[in-house]
C-alpha cells in the first residue's frame, strides 16, 4: 500500500549502509542516525507520526531502517533475520 518502507543510506553505492555516524564502521547505531532524523520529522509534523525499527545487519544487507505511517508512535530493535 506504500505506507512503509525498508531503507538503507547508501551515497557510494556498495549495497551496505553508510557510516552515518562517522564510527569507522558500518552497524545499527547508524540506522539509528535515521532514525533521530525521523524524530526530528514527526516533532515538526505531528500528522506524519509512524513506526521507526532499526535492524541490525541480516544475511544478504547490512543494518537498515523500517519507517511506516501507522499513525501512532512506536519504536523497536530487530535482528533482520
């Protein structure tokens, strides 16, 4: 229905996360910089309040973030398996 979506920031195209929090390496605490930006959103635009789950990386991709319109808040940590 296009009320959700799983993504990943990925400037130099390698198919993995970027190191958005400049650590050195690529884990869920980036996905959780998406998901203090999504904060950031839903504090301005209270209508655009959703879901925000942040993965660790899985079999196949790296670390990434779940962002829907459910129309309440909720947050979680999952494993991508």
């Amino acid at each position: 229905y296009g009320d959700a979506s799983d993504i990943f920031i990925d400037t130099n195209h390698d198919g993995q996360m970027d190191d958005l929090n400049h650590d050195g390496k690529v884990s869920i605490l980036d996905s959780k910089v998406v998901e203090a930006a999504v904060d950031r959103v839903e504090s301005a635009h209270p209508e655009l309040i959703g879901g925000a789950g942040v993965y660790t990386a899985a079999p196949g991709h790296g670390p990434f973030i779940h962002i829907d319109v459910r129309g309440y808040r909720a947050r979680w940590v999952g494993t991508g398996e």
